[in-house]
C-alpha cells in the first residue's frame, strides 16, 4: 500500500481538484445565473441563458456534493469544525442553492411573468450568494477561525456569523464572486448569440477587472498587513497517525502566510496565472473573443484556488483562539485504509466521469439562439 | 457537556429533513425504472405512443427529481453542521460511502439527467434509451451507497476504535460493503422505491381512465404500473427487512420493541397482531396475539428464541459496567500510560466503550456514575416501544393493501377490463398516499429503533451533536421549515396541473385537451 504520508498529499491534491472541478463547471452555472437577470433583458434572453447551461447544471453540481463528500471522508474534523462553526454561512449557501433545482425545473412551466420574474432573481441569488459565501469562508482561513478542541477532539466554536464578514474576508468574497461571475459570462458568449451575447462580453470584462482589483488587493493585504502565517514549531513525523492536539504551532504576523513563495518559488506560477488569466479576459472580451475569454476566466479559476491552497499548506483550518488546535492535512486526515481505499475509488470513477461528462456536453454544444427558444418553448426549461 | 435541548432540537431537525427528503426519494427511485421500461416498449415497438408516455411521465419525474436533489443537499451538509462529533468519531468510515455515493453514482445519475430531458433531438434512440436507463442504475446506485452508510449505523462492522485519533476507524472495507443489514436494506428500500413508481403511475392513470379520456395512453400506463408494482411489492414484502434483525444487538432491541416482546418466549414466539404497549410497566395491554408467527418471521425457524427487552436490558447494564472499565482505561491511555497491561485489558473491553459513554448523559466523567445513573442508563437502551409497535403496523398494513390493489390491477391487465371497473380505479386513486404511509413509518421503525444509538453500541446520540447552541437550531429548524413548505406547495400545484393536464402537456396535438381546443376552433370557424 502507498505510504501514509503521501496519501495525505494525494488527497490535498484531490479535494484541490474536486473544488476546481466544481469552480470550472458548476462555476459557470452559478456565475451565469447571478449575471443573467442583467444581461438578459427579454423572456426570451434569459430563457436561453437558462437553457445553455440546462442539461449541465445538475451533474456540474455534483462536483461540489462530491467536494463536500470528500471532505467529510478524507478530513473528517475539517468537515465537523467548519460546517458546525459556520453554521450560518453554510446555511445561507444551502438556502441559496436549494432555488436552483426548483428554479430551473419550475420556471418556464408556467407563462406568468411575476412567477418567472421571481425564479429568475432566484436562480441569481443562487448563483451569486455561494460563490460570495465561499469567497468569505476562504478569507477567514487565512484570518484564522475561533475554535478549540477538547481533549475528546470535541470542537467548540466561539465565533458569530457577522464576525465573518470583515472587511479582509468580503474582499475575498468579491474575488470568488467576480472569478464565477466572469466565467459564467465568458460561457455565455460561447453558447449565446446577438444582445444576450454582447451584454455578456462586456459584463465579463468588468468582472474580470474586478476580480483583478481584488485579487492584487488581497495579495497585497497579506503582505503589507498584519495577518498572521501559522506553522509549524517543531517538525512531527507526516507519516503518522497524528491527534491534532499533539503539535506544536507558532504564528508569524510578518506576511507569514507568503512563506511557502519564497521556499518553493514553483508556488508563484498560481498567482501569476490568475493574474495572466484576468488580463487575457479583459483583452479577449473587449474583442468578444469567446473561447480566449473563457480560457482566461479558467485560468484565473486555477491560479486563485491553487493560491489560496498553497498560501495556506499544510494547514487546512487554522484555529484564531488556539493555534494549536488548528486543523492540517497531516493531522485532520482520515486513516491509512480508508485513505487508500478512497484513492482506488477516485482512480476507477474521475476518469470515467471526465469521459461522459465530455461527451455530454459534445452532444448538446451549440448556440442557443432566441429563436431555438420560442420553436422549443414546451420542451426547454 | 451539550444540552439536552440542542440533542433533541437537532434529532427533530434531521429527522424532518430526511422523512421531508423521502418523499422525493422513492419516486425517483421507482419512477426512473418505470421511464426506462416505457422507454424500452417504445424502442423495440417504434409506437410513439410509448415515446409520449416515457416524456410525460418523465415531465412528472423531473418537478419530482428537482425537490429530491434540493433536499438531498441539506442532508449531506447536515452531519458537519449538527452531527460534528459524530463527523469526527464516525467521519473516518461513515465518509467513504458518501464519497464513492458522489463518485459512482451521483454524477451518473446527474450527468445523464440532463440528456435525458434535453437529448431527444441530439441522440439517437438506442443511445437516449442508454441514457434513460443509466439515470436509472445511477440513482439505485446512489440508494446503494447511502444504504451501506446506514447499514453501518444500524450494524457497525469493519471498524476499530482507535485511542490515538479518538475515533472509529476503518479496518474492512469489504465487512463494511457487504454488511447483510445494509443489503437487505438497500432491497427493502429500493424495491419501496419501485412500488412507489408504480401506485404513482397507476393512480393517476386510473384517474383519467375514470375520466374516460386519453384511454390509449392510460390503459397502456395502467398495465405497466400494475405488472411492474406487483412484481415489486412481492420483493418488498418476501425480501422485507426482518432477516436482518437477528444481527447485531441494536437490531435485537428493535425488533423485540417493535414486536412489543418484553420477555422472551419459548420458541417459536407469537406474533402480537395487535395491542397496547405500556412501556412503564413493560407489558402490553389489550394483547392479541397468534402464536408461533412471530418466531417463524423473525429467525427463520421453529427453535430459535427472539430475546426479550427485559433479558436484553440486563445484557446491557452488564455491559455499561464494563464500558465504565474501558472508559477508565481510555482516560490512563490518553494520560499516556501505554504498560502492555493496561492496553491488553483495554482491548478486551473497548466493545463495550460505547455502553460507557451513555453515562455520559448523566455524569460528564462516566467513572463516578452512581447506581440510579447506571439503572437510568439501562432504561435508556430500550427504544419507544409504543411508536415502534405501531409505526411497524402502519408500514405493513399498507404494503398488504397495495398488494391486494397490484394483484387486482395486473388480474384486470390480463382481462383487459380495467376501464369497466370504477371501483378498482377509485381503488388505485385513493391509494396514491399508502407508499408514502409505508416509507415514512419504516423509516421511523428503522431509525427510531436504533436509539439511543447513533451508531449501534458504539456513539450514542446525545454525544453526536455539534457544540451549537439551542437557539441556532430552534433558527435553522424554523428557517427549513418555511422554506420547504413554501416549495412543497409549490411542487404540488405544478404537481397536480401537470397530472391533470395529462399528455396534452406535451404539445403534441394528439391529446385530449388539445383536440377538445382544435375542435372548439373548427366549429367556430
């Protein structure tokens, strides 16, 4: 069997590529539908805004329902501390998503236009609040969250849901908020033509300048303001069952989050990626150039996740009130066995997954047009 | 220590959540076969008719399948916001399934839903009928993987508790895969499924055979409801779940309790058809009983006993002593005593960790319990008797009368004299809710029996909750509440529109409504 420790990495390799599977795909659902009561101006417009992503959106979900499946199994205590301490915020996202399947389904079934009026300011709370929420989930990991654990690993958690909203954190939100939305936009633009097409371009490039604006801005708040890095103090043996409460951590108020750039230099090709990928989409939509657009909003999904991911390694959940309780993909994680067991299981299914995942969408590409919509009314959403 | 009240507001939470999700989930499960049939006929036949019949069944399906997939969300979110403890004791085996769920089957069943809705005109025949039946193995698929994590709690197999990590932690994967309370789950519950496909497809049918209108399309959906509800309702109730209530003690204790057997009876023990448990005095009143039955059903034999909850409640006071050494044990290996004695003696009574820690409830230490803590205890071991006896009945009840429905329905199938029948339609109309009854009770039997364990003999439930407070989940319940009563009206209004509607939702012009508009105009005109 692999070792215990690489299985770890192997494992913050897979929740990475889940939680970018779901950002590249159920991102553009959700950026789509936070901008489609703005660049949709007639039923028409954004029945097919709707319609471009209507036989995607499910399966694209489950990127995310999988996502959080694998944190449940791979980091147990990172999935127990997080969800019950965000208790609120998560319920928020779950609220907000929960208008989706309905809205989807529902909307187009009856003619009324306050009933389809309302669905769609639905569909963009459910698009835009999780992608915001994640946004502001991620900007309390680097702030650190008010935990501690028992010596049972009992978690308590002290903090509130408006404590989440500082300023640092709504920055981070409008990152994610803008990253999703300008994907979504950019995969209009692939898959819409005329008016819907044009407001889509143009609302993909202020997005994209958004997103740009505040990725630096984070960026720069690590290094110029006071957020403490965690590490490690004394090095433990990665390869070992670990309890959580059996380390030793220090913090480091001077831009210590940044440190993994300057021991592995490799790490910076994830901030210079988003970067290059937000300046792409501000060129390529101006030009309403879809693919280019859509390859940018892509890469600046990659390069911010892969930033925020490898800023924070090897911690997962840094605790505020504790430091050593703090949550790391050494001593959060699963068992040996079930670590590996997981990883047959991931190598069997992502590649078959990847395979009719592509050939759904090879079977249904194309531009909806308006006039696709009215031919089709009764069997489209 | 968590509150009592956060404990209780957190179970009525879950408990809401799933039995509101399980309305969704077993016509999903049973429609999606139906679909897959209909879809089959219309292949091998080429007669449109079943084409019709597969996309408005199908209509019916997707205003189901989007309340499903919005439900399923809160309970996957659910253990980390309210079960935290559990997350983290259980996380470690109770996480894989739900993992390989989202890998195995939820992508498939998601992915090929899509095209099954928007595909007609993409695919080829074969290739939409593929899909069809693959949205129909995935979501099966998905009540496997789901089914192997409650059969987990309800029987624990596969798994060691591990006092470095402080949890549970998986040592066979293959126990916990072919645990037999899980499979015999998962075809109790599946089979549920289809039989719920099928009273729905019937009722409605029979609806507008009473309405003398689209009888072609109706007689059509009738037979294949009746024929597929009959084969499934005889697998639900040969292949029900009682085989598995010999294994484990937790499933002992549920099934002397939901057959109200408070001492054990020579075997083979009678069955108590009806009566009224008194669970303060541990007898039942009113009892009437017929011998035998029970003893047969229940072990599968004429000599085999079925214990009795007042010998099991003295096997488990016995058995929270000796959790009261493992759990002083536990505290000198978490001090860091490791003396080859201590871990030796250790690994003989962790079994009984489990029974240690419902002390919990009453004394945070579990080693200073006193005497009325461990009779307290003891007591607790023992599920609701009364809801447990009479939730049992509900499901059976039920299941018995959609047999009879199912066996008169495939017997007018084969006379092809359903249409003369009022009575029989009426029948199958008013029975529309029985699946639902039979489900909802099951569930109640199955997970209401499992108390006080959130994982049988091992977490008990009062440990499992999160570290929130009662005000936070007295908000969430209110907010679900709302909310999903607000979309459960909405659901059934599209619901009721669209089945009244019939296949002139379709726009195909060959339905009723339609013809009946056509004709209007024609004689305007």
């Amino acid at each position: 069997m692999i070792e215990y420790e690489l299985l770890k990495i192997i494992w913050w390799v897979l929740v990475g590529v889940l939680l970018i599977g779901f950002a590249l795909t159920d991102g553009f659902d959700m950026g789509s539908m936070a901008l489609m009561p703005f660049v949709g101006k007639t039923d028409s417009e954004r029945r097919a805004a709707i319609n471009t992503i209507a036989p995607h959106w499910d399966g694209n979900q489950v990127w995310f329902i999988t996502a959080g499946g694998a944190l449940f199994a791979a980091w147990p205590m990172v999935y127990a501390v997080a969800f019950s301490g965000m208790y609120w915020a998560l319920l928020l996202v779950l609220f907000a998503l929960f208008l989706r399947p309905v809205g989807f389904d529902y909307r187009s079934k009856l003619e009324n236009t306050q009933w389809r009026n309302s669905w769609d300011w639905g569909l963009c709370i459910g698009g835009a609040v999780p992608a915001l929420v994640f946004g502001v989930a991620f900007g309390n990991l680097f702030l650190g969250v008010p935990f501690t654990l028992d010596e049972t690993l009992r978690s308590q958690y002290t903090g509130s849901f408006f404590a989440l909203l500082n300023p640092f954190a709504l920055i981070c939100g409008l990152v994610s908020l803008s990253m999703l939305s300008a994907h979504g936009g950019a995969w209009l633009m692939l898959r819409t033509d005329g008016d819907l097409h044009n407001r889509s371009a143009k609302a993909t490039q202020i997005m994209a300048i958004v997103f740009l604006v505040c990725f630096l801005a984070a960026g720069a708040w690590l290094f110029f303001g006071n957020i403490s890095g965690y590490s490690y103090a004394v090095a433990v043996d990665t390869n070992a069952a670990l309890n959580p409460l059996a380390k030793d951590v220090v913090t480091n108020a001077n831009h210590g989050w940044l440190n993994n750039y300057s021991t592995y230099p490799i790490t910076m090709a994830a901030p210079i990626a988003a970067i290059l990928g937000a300046l792409l989409v501000i060129i390529s939509a101006a030009k309403h150039k879809a693919a280019a657009s859509f390859t940018g909003t892509s890469l600046m999904i990659v390069g911010a996740i892969l930033t925020a991911g490898f800023s924070l390694f090897p911690f997962l959940l840094p605790s505020s009130i504790d430091p050593t309780s703090s949550l790391t993909m050494w001593d959060a994680v699963s068992s040996h066995k079930t670590l590996g067991v997981m990883t047959v299981a991931a190598c069997i299914f992502v590649p078959i997954i990847l395979i009719y995942t592509s050939w759904s969408y090879y079977k249904m590409w194309g531009v909806i047009t308006n006039k696709h919509i009215e031919e089709n009314s009764h069997s489209l959403y | 220590m968590i509150s009592e009240s956060v404990v209780d507001l957190s179970r009525f939470q879950f408990a809401m959540t799933a039995m509101y999700h399980f309305l969704f989930v077993p016509l999903t499960l049973g429609l999606a076969f139906i679909l897959a049939i209909m879809e089959t006929t219309y292949v091998i036949s080429g007669k449109e008719i079943y084409k019709d019949m597969t996309k408005f069944w199908g209509k019916l399906f997707g205003i189901n399948f989007a309340l499903g997939v919005t439900t399923g969300l809160t309970m996957e979110f659910q253990f980390g916001t309210n079960w935290a403890y559990y997350s983290h004791y259980v996380g470690d085996i109770f996480g894989a399934p739900l993992a390989i769920e989202g890998l195995m089957a939820f992508f498939l069943e998601s992915t090929f839903i899509g095209l099954f809705f928007f595909g007609w005109d993409r695919l080829s025949k074969v290739q939409h009928l593929g899909v069809t039946w693959l949205v129909a193995i995935g979501s099966n698929m998905s009540a496997l993987w789901i089914l192997i994590a409650n059969g987990w709690m309800q029987n624990p197999v596969g798994a060691a508790f591990n006092y470095e990590t402080m949890r549970m932690e998986l040592v066979d994967f293959g126990a916990l895969i072919f645990n037999p309370v899980a499979q015999v789950k998962f075809v109790h519950t599946v089979s549920a499924g289809y039989v719920t496909g099928a009273i729905f497809v019937l009722a409605i049918s029979s609806y507008y055979l009473l309405k003398k209108r689209d009888l072609p399309f109706a007689r059509r959906s009738f037979a294949i409801a009746a024929i597929f509800g009959l084969a499934s309702t005889l697998s639900v109730i040969l292949l029900g779940d009682e085989s598995g209530y010999e294994l484990g003690d937790v499933q002992k204790t549920k099934l002397a309790a939901i057959e109200a057997e408070w001492h054990t009876e020579p075997a083979p023990a009678a069955f108590t058809l009806f009566g009224i448990p008194n669970q303060a005095e541990m007898r039942t009143d009113y009892a009437i009983k017929i011998p035998y039955v029970m003893g047969i059903i229940a072990t599968r034999s004429t000599d085999k006993q079925v214990t009795g909850l007042h010998d099991l409640m003295k096997e488990h006071e016995v058995r929270i002593r000796n959790g009261m050494v493992a759990y002083s044990e536990l505290e000198k290996l978490r001090a860091g005593d490791r003396s080859p004695e201590l871990l030796a003696s250790f690994e003989q009574n962790q079994k009984d960790l489990g029974y240690g820690l419902l002390l919990k409830k009453y004394t945070p230490n579990v080693v200073d319990a006193t005497e009325a803590h461990i009779q307290a205890a003891t007591k607790d071991t023992i599920p609701n008797v009364a809801a447990l006896f009479f939730s049992f009945r509900a499901m059976v009840a039920s299941g018995f009368l959609m047999l009879l429905l199912f066996i008169l329905a495939t017997w007018a199938v084969a006379k092809r004299n359903a249409e003369n029948k009022p009575w029989l339609l009426k029948f199958a109309l008013f029975a529309l809710p029985l699946p639902w009854i039979a489900a909802q009770t099951g569930w109640y039997v199955a997970e209401g029996g499992r108390q006080p364990w959130s994982i049988g003999e091992i977490l008990p439930t009062h440990l499992s909750a999160s570290s929130v407070s009662a005000g936070d989940v007295w908000g969430s319940i209110i907010a679900l509440a709302a909310f999903y009563t607000v979309l459960l009206i909405i659901e059934m209004y599209l619901m009721i529109k669209f089945a009244r509607l019939g296949p002139s939702s379709l726009h195909t012009g060959k339905y009723h409504f339609e013809k009946l508009a056509a004709n209007t105009k024609e004689a305007q005109s």
